[in-house]
C-alpha cells in the first residue's frame, strides 16, 4: 500500500490550480504598476524631442543671423534649410519663428502625442524657455510646472 502511494504522488507532475491562480495574480499586480510607468516615459521621451527641436531651432536662428548681418529668420523653411533634422516631424512639430526684430525672436517646438509646447524667447540678450501643457494623447509629459 506504501509503495502504492509513492508511485502516485512521483508520477503526478504539474500544477495545482491554485499555484496557477496565484501565479497569474502575481504578474497582473506587477503589469497594473509597470504599465502607467512606460507609458509616462514614453510621454517624456515626446517632450524630450520636442525640446531638442526647440534648442535646434534656437541655434539656427544665431545661424542664420550671423550669415544675414544680424537678420534673424522668420519663417520655418529658412532654419530648416540651415538644419534639416528641423523638418522631421515624427514626434515633434516646429512653429514658425515669432516676434522676430533685431533684437530677438521666439521660436517653439510642439510634441506630437502630450502636445505640450516648448518655446525659446530670446530678447536683447535675455533667454527665456517656457513651456505650456498639452492636451494631446493623455500622457503626461515633462511640461509640468511652465519652464524648462
């Protein structure tokens, strides 16, 4: 009887249904915590190209006004010419520059999925990098408090 009994429990080879439920509750608690996490990073990376757009955007202006005796540009397709990675709009969008004069400019980049905006107003010398917050795609973004 001994013998029978150890034979069946060593050919039973599997789970019980219990470990399998417990299993599974595991990974759904760990995927409820990952998941809003990837998807805040993803926002951010957005916002992190629209920002490199912008600082982009920024030194092609100081280009483009050292080659034209101080004129900064204003329109888009000028500092595209002078940068072309400034036309790739895959994640972010270039406005077109503002307030050009001679003592300045505003040139701004949006991010695709937040929305969130990022602008880079150069006056007389003064820098000053705002940003306002997107209502695009319900992921938030690295626009949280108005600067950069």
């Amino acid at each position: 009887m001994l013998h029978k009994l150890r034979r069946r429990v060593q050919d039973e080879k599997g789970f019980t249904l219990i470990e399998l439920l417990v299993v599974i509750l595991i990974i759904g608690i760990l995927a409820a915590v990952a998941i809003p996490t990837f998807l805040n990073q993803r926002g951010k990376a957005y916002d992190s190209n629209a920002q490199s757009m912008a600082k982009s955007a920024q030194i092609a202006e100081e280009t483009y006004a050292t080659s034209n005796n101080g004129t900064y540009a204003t329109t888009a397709a000028e500092l595209e010419a002078i940068d072309p990675s400034l036309a790739d709009t895959s994640a972010a969008t270039l406005g077109t520059p503002l307030n050009v004069s001679s003592a300045g400019y505003t040139v701004s980049a949006t991010a695709l999925n937040t929305g969130d905006a990022f602008t880079i107003k150069e006056n007389s010398g003064v820098q000053t990098d705002t940003c306002s917050i997107g209502t695009g795609g319900g992921e938030p973004g690295a626009c949280v408090s108005g600067s950069w």
